[in-house]
C-alpha cells in the first residue's frame, strides 16, 4: 500500500490534469485551480523539509569536519539571517530582507554567472579546433555571428550584420526549434509514464 497509493494519486491528478487542458469546462477548470492551489500547498511544505534537509547535512559535514566543512558555515549563517529577517522584518520594497536581496544576493549571482565566460570561452576553443567538416562549419559561423555582433563587423564588410541575422534566424533556430520538439516530447513521455506508474524514481524504486 505504501507504493500503491501514492501511483493511484498520482494517476488521478495527472490524468485531471490532462483533462483540463484539453476540457474548457467551468466545473472541470474550477477541480484544475483546486489542485493546483493544493500543489502549491504541498509545495511550501516541501520548501520546509528542503531547509531543515540543508541544516541537518551541512550540519553533519560540520561535526564531522569532512570535506569543505568550512564553507557550511557561512552557509547556513546566512540561511539563518535570511530567515530571520524574512519572518520577523517581512519581505517588500524597503526592508532588511529586500536590501540583502538586491545588494548581496543579487551582485553574488551575477559574478557565478559572468565566470561562466570563462568556461564557455575554453569549451569554444576546444570545440573551434578544426578537424572535421562539422567542426569547420561551426568555426566559420561562430566568426561570422560574433563579428556580425559587433561594429568592427560592419566595418570589415557592410553585409555581416545581415548574414549574421540569417544564421541566428534560419539554421540556428531550426536546430533549437528540433532540440525543443524533442524536449517536450521527452517530457510527454515521461509524464505518461509516470501517470501509468512505470516511472517510479520518486518512490524510492528502480
């Protein structure tokens, strides 16, 4: 019982999931919105098991001084700041919480994502090594897009910007527009399968 029941709601609730998108009924839309507000609920709590879960492990990793134990540290420092000031000053445009946020949170994120410059500036560098016909092309349209990209493009040849415009719209996107249909294939497949029950993963089985 303790795998059935939890395959049968999930079979319920995905199947009326289904059924609203393709059934615009009121009374069907009215059960959708319900269930949607109980995910959100089921949602929150999960939020909660997922802040008590980084406690209890970097908590661990720091009684037990493994690896990187330092850095577990300022971690949950900040969990807990950010909690506190979140519960008891309350999140909106001025307060503690809003001005963390902004001015520590916010420039932190930014500087993770601007190093990943670098890691895409080798992986293009390695990928750039011509040695087969794919690769060249690849080069030679990565020039071309990034110095269409740029004014010295236009100044070097007056008709870059455009062909440049070309690659992004017509084989870049045809090629993402594939890579997008087989996603949501993926996707579509993996919800049947997990509506049916033969996707398991999230009760602990094979």
């Amino acid at each position: 019982m303790k795998k059935e029941v939890p395959l049968l709601i999930t079979a319920i609730f995905g199947s009326f999931m289904v059924i609203d998108y393709f059934v615009p009924h009121p009374s069907v839309s009215a059960v959708g919105e319900t269930l949607q507000q109980w995910a959100i609920i089921v949602i929150s709590f999960s939020y909660v098991l997922g802040v008590a879960n980084i406690a209890r492990v970097n908590g661990e990793k720091i009684s037990k001084r493994s690896r990187d134990w330092p850095f577990a540290i300022p971690l949950l420092m900040g969990l807990a700041f950010m909690l506190g000031v979140g519960i008891f000053g309350g999140i909106g445009e001025r307060t503690l919480f809003n001005d963390f946020f902004l001015y520590a949170y916010t420039p932190m994120s930014g500087t993770m994502f601007s190093l990943l410059a670098f890691f895409i500036a080798s992986a293009a560098f390695r990928s750039f090594r011509v040695r087969t016909l794919e690769a060249g092309l690849l080069a030679v349209a990565a020039v071309i897009v990034m110095l269409g990209r740029v004014p010295v493009g236009a100044e070097i040849w007056d008709k870059l910007p455009g062909i440049a415009d070309w690659i992004n719209n017509v084989p870049q996107m045809a090629a993402k527009r594939a890579i997008l249909i087989g996603a949501a294939l993926g996707a579509i497949s993996t919800g049947l399968k997990i509506i049916l029950g033969l996707e398991r993963n999230y009760l602990g089985g094979e």
